[in-house]
C-alpha cells in the first residue's frame, strides 16, 4: 500500500466524536426510547443548564442562531421603519435577520485589534430611529463591551451581542452573551459548542423577554392552539438538546486546549515572512473559534498550503457592505476601510482543540517554507 499523508482539515469533528462516542450514542438513544422529539425534558434541561453556563436566568432554545438573531430583534418591537448599528466583518447571518425584520442596518467599522465592532465610531451613526447596537465577538473574541454598553445606555439602546462564534469568550471576567440586554449563540456544528445539525439560542437575565422568543419560535402559542401572535416554527429538537448537554460538560476544556493551540501558533509563527497574528486585548479571553492570519500574500499562501495537504479558508472573502445581496444599501468601497483590509488579509489555519504540537508544527513549517521560496 502507498503510504499517504492524511490532509489536515480546517476542523476535525469526527475525531472529537471519537472522544465522547460512547456519551452521545446513549443519549441519543435515550431520546429515541423515549419517543418525545420536539420541547421536552433535553430542552428544558440544556435551556437551565446553557443559561447557567452563561451566567443569565434564561434560555431559550432555538433551531439556528440565524433564528435567534431574527427572534431577539422580534421580541425587543425592533422592526420596519429602525435602524440597528453593526459591523461589516461578520458573517452574513447578522444583517441578513435586520434586512429580514425590516430593519435598516448601519455600519460601523471594526477594531484593527479585535476585528470586532470599534466603539470609538458609533457617535456619528446615530439617529432618532436607532434601535439597537449589536456587536459581534468574532472568531471567538470578545467586543469591547464597556464602551459599547455605556453609549447604549445613555441613549436608551439596546445591546444585542452576536456570540454565535464565541461561546464561553470572556471580556473582563464574565461570559459573553450576558453582556447586552439578550445573547444570540448558534449552535452549527463547527461552532465552539456545536450540535449534530443545527441548533441556536438567546439567553438572558429578562425571563419575560426570553419566555416571549419562546412563544415566537413556536408560532407565537403561548398554550395550546392560543396564537397570541404572528411567530415561526423554530425550536432545538431533542436529540440536538441532547448532543449539546454531554458537550457542554467538554466546553471550557475545549477552549482550554483551543487557547493552548492558539499559543503554539503564536510561538511558531512569530516572525514569518509578512504575518500579522491574532491578538488579544489584556480584559479578554478569546476563545479562538478561528484562528486568523493576515498576510498580503492570502491567495498565493492559501494555495500552497492546498497543494501541501493543509486546509485554509477566508473568512470572509468581502465585507457584507459589498455584497451583491446588500447592494440596495449602497455603500461603496472603501466606506469601511478596515473591514476591507482585513478581508483582503485574512486565512484562517486549521483550529480545534483536538490539534496536535506536531501538527501546528507542520503548518508552520510549510508556512515557513512557503515564505522562503
Ligand atoms: C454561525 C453564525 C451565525 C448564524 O448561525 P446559524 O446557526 O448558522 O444560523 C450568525 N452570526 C455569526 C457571527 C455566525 O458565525
């Protein structure tokens, strides 16, 4: 037999499901044997046990965090006719929810540090039909909350966090997604904490507001067949409620070892060709959902690792402001100039926790080798 190199992926999901084999399958089972698929005791259960995690009173469980996004904008009256302050460097998810409510979104460039919403820019974006701000933690590090919250609180606005990519992420010791007035998480497999399918949630300290997301995401029934409202369909079924509870008990070691790869890298790395390295604000502790590099040599560099057996992804190949989609907002080039260096900049490298020394060993010799060509 030829003896081949096994490609390192972006993430490796199956080799944690190896790790924890034996705790799904049975929990699984258990769902099935108890034959009750949709809101029953996996969701109760996870929705206590999430909200504690994140240090709130509430959770409610939802089918994708796209869902929890578009609930919580639903449950706060923010709709037609307001305008909800964000950033450009997300996933498309987050403004896609505004544009779904009949919100108008407007930009806010990011922090060349963080990558995360610049706070230092929201006094301009302001008007009289502002809602809400909602900062995103991306690729697992926190916004800077503080300033954030304290522009929010002296104009009536709302916060709503996007912790979609960075569950158990803390900024000046406490949980992201108990910052803000409601967090938004998603469950998506390859997220920090992720279901077999998909899955979200919002959490909060306002029970009325988390049991209303509750009522929207079952077609606005508060009992049965009393349709107070016009909801969705959008509920964590069981068997997902069930998978997120045996890796909920994994979370903090996963990111744990997540932070312990994200040092090697930085170790290794330092210094090569042209990279510029994530970096961490002294009150945060990320929790490296991503690890991303920036180099003026993204595609060449992407290429390379390909051809080397080395996954590498862009996220995200273009700011949401220039977006075909997004278009009828029309924003050109260059309105948010950090957002779009970044983007031209950046490669995301194979990170997750199960990664070995010898592997962020291998990528970084390639990344060597490739800058020395
Ligand atoms: C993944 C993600 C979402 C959407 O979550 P889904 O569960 O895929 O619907 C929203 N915002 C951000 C920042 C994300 O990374």
């Amino acid at each position: 037999m030829v003896k081949t190199n096994t490609p390192l992926p972006l993430i490796d999901l199956g080799r944690q499901y190896q790790s924890i084999k034996r705790e799904v399958d049975g929990a699984i089972a258990k769902v099935l044997e108890g034959a009750q698929f949709i809101r029953g005791p996996q969701h109760n259960a996870f929705a206590r046990e999430f909200a504690r995690y994140c240090g709130v009173s509430s959770c409610a469980p939802l089918a994708s965090g796209t869902d929890a996004l578009y609930l919580a904008l639903r449950a706060l009256n923010i709709g037609p006719g307001d305008e909800v302050v964000t950033v450009p460097m997300t996933f498309i998810a987050t403004v896609e929810m505004l544009v779904r409510a009949g919100v108008k979104p407007i930009f806010v460039d990011v922090d060349p540090i963080t990558y995360c919403m610049n706070p230092a820019q929201l006094g301009n974006k302001i008007s009289s039909k502002t809602k809400a701000v909602l900062p995103v933690h991306l690729y697992g590090h926190p916004a800077d909350m503080d300033p954030i919250n304290a522009f929010a609180r002296e104009r009536g606005l709302f916060v709503i966090e996007d912790a979609a990519q960075a569950h158990g992420a803390l900024y000046k010791g406490r949980r992201v997604g108990s910052l803000g007035v409601l967090g938004c998480f998603s469950f998506y497999p390859s997220k920090n904490l992720g279901a077999y399918g998909d899955g979200g949630a919002v959490v909060s300290d306002k029970k009325d507001l988390i049991e209303r997301i509750l009522k929207l995401g079952n077609h606005g029934c508060a009992a049965a067949y009393n349709y107070e409202e016009e909801g969705i369909n959008s509920r964590l079924d069981e068997m997902q409620a069930a998978v997120l509870r045996v890796k909920l008990k994994y979370l903090d070691a996963w990111n744990a070892q997540r932070r312990r790869v994200a040092q090697l890298y930085g170790e290794v790395l330092k210094g090569v060709g042209d990279l510029v390295l994530p970096q961490q604000a002294s009150e945060c502790e990320s929790v490296f959902h991503l690890y991303v590099i920036q180099t003026s040599r993204r595609d060449d560099l992407g290429s390379y690792l390909k051809n080397e057996g080395i996954a590498s992804q862009v996220h995200y190949p273009a700011p949401l402001h220039l977006l075909r989609v997004f278009r009828f907002l029309d924003l050109k080039e260059g309105a948010y100039p950090m957002a779009e260096r970044i983007c031209r900049r950046a490669l995301s490298l194979p990170m997750f926790p199960e990664m070995t020394t010898d592997e962020v060993g291998l990528v970084a010799d390639k990344i060597g080798a490739f800058f020395k060509r």
